[in-house]
C-alpha cells in the first residue's frame, strides 16, 4: 500500500530532475557604454581602479588588502579576482567589469562574446556575466608566427542569488607552434590600468 501511495504522490510532486541552466547573449546600449567611458574618467572610477590595482601589487607581496585580491596562476593561464567588497556597491562592480572590457578595446583586443549564464546549484542560483576577447588574429600575417599578444582573456563578473560575488579576469595563452610566445602576465596587468 504504501509504494501506491508513493507512486501517485511521485506523479502529482515530480522531484526536480536536473538544474536549469539559460544561457543568453547580451549587448551594451550605445547610452551604457557612454556612462562606462564616463565613470571611468570620474572621481568615483579613477579611484576604485587604483584600489584595485594597489591591492593587486599588495597581494603579490603577500599583504592581504580589501577589497580581496586572489592571484591565479598556472602555466598557460593567469589572472586575478576582486571580491565584492566595500567600498563596491552593485552599480560600481557592474562599472569595473565593464571598465575592463573597455580596457582590453584599448589594448587592441577584440570582443567576441558578451553572454550571461544563469545556472542553478543546489538551493542557489549562480549568475556569470563574461567578457571574451581575442587578439586581432585576423590581421596577422600567416607567413609570419602569430603574434597572440597576452593571449586570450575573460572577464567574469559572478553574482549569487542576485548579490554580487566576485569579478575574475584570466588570461589564457596559445602553447602552438604558430604563435609567437604570450608577453608576461605582468606586463598585462600593467598596461590594463595603465591609462586607467
């Protein structure tokens, strides 16, 4: 009796049988990437972005700062995060991840996705926000080794449940034979606030 019971109330409550996961291009309006151009000349930007890019040269010398900085290394990827700290608020941290990808235009880079993955992980929902960018390869001289530049980069920016979590830049390298070898890690960091 009871695996009747059992079956019908599986029936009429289905358990859940996979997390949902969306995924979604997204674009900036031409009004938004002005308030981004904006911000990042202003007070409020200019000093954030120093902040940031002081608690990253703290962090390499083993001086944690906050907002947190977490390095990333490995032997073709690199990179940083920034937590979601004060003095960020929602609207400054959607600034910076936008201010970065502003950055990389500058440094030559092309934008070849800007896309939002929504994903559900147990009780909670994860949203990432992702920048990617690639070096202008289609101008490269095939008889020549490709020059990749850094290599290729991310910019994430995650929220759960709505709450902004963290922002992670990463810089991935070609290991082929066709390209010429990445320029460091360091030099990157560098010109990415340089004229911030």
């Amino acid at each position: 009796m009871a695996s009747f019971i059992e079956d019908v109330l599986g029936k009429l409550f289905p358990k859940k049988s996979s997390p949902v996961t969306i995924k979604e291009n997204f674009t900036q309006t031409e009004s938004e990437k002005e308030n981004t151009d904006s911000w990042l000349t202003s007070d409020e930007g200019e000093s954030l972005i120093k902040l940031v890019f002081k608690n990253y040269h703290f962090k390499k010398s083993g001086i944690n700062a906050h907002p947190e900085i977490h390095i990333l290394n490995s032997p073709y990827a690199n990179g940083f995060a920034v937590s979601y700290e004060s003095p960020f608020n929602e609207k400054t941290f959607s600034q910076l991840f936008f201010a970065f990808g502003r950055r990389m235009l500058d440094l030559g880079y092309q934008r070849v996705s800007l896309d939002r993955k929504i994903e559900e992980i147990q009780e909670n929902v994860r949203t990432t926000e992702k920048q990617y960018f690639k070096p202008p390869l289609n101008t490269a001289d095939l008889t020549q080794k490709i020059d990749q530049l850094f290599g290729n980069v991310s910019i994430e920016k995650v929220s759960v449940n709505d709450k902004p979590s963290y922002l992670k830049i990463l810089v991935t390298v070609y290991s082929d034979h066709l390209y010429r070898p990445a320029k460091p890690f360091d030099l990157f960091v560098e010109e990415l606030f340089e004229s911030i």
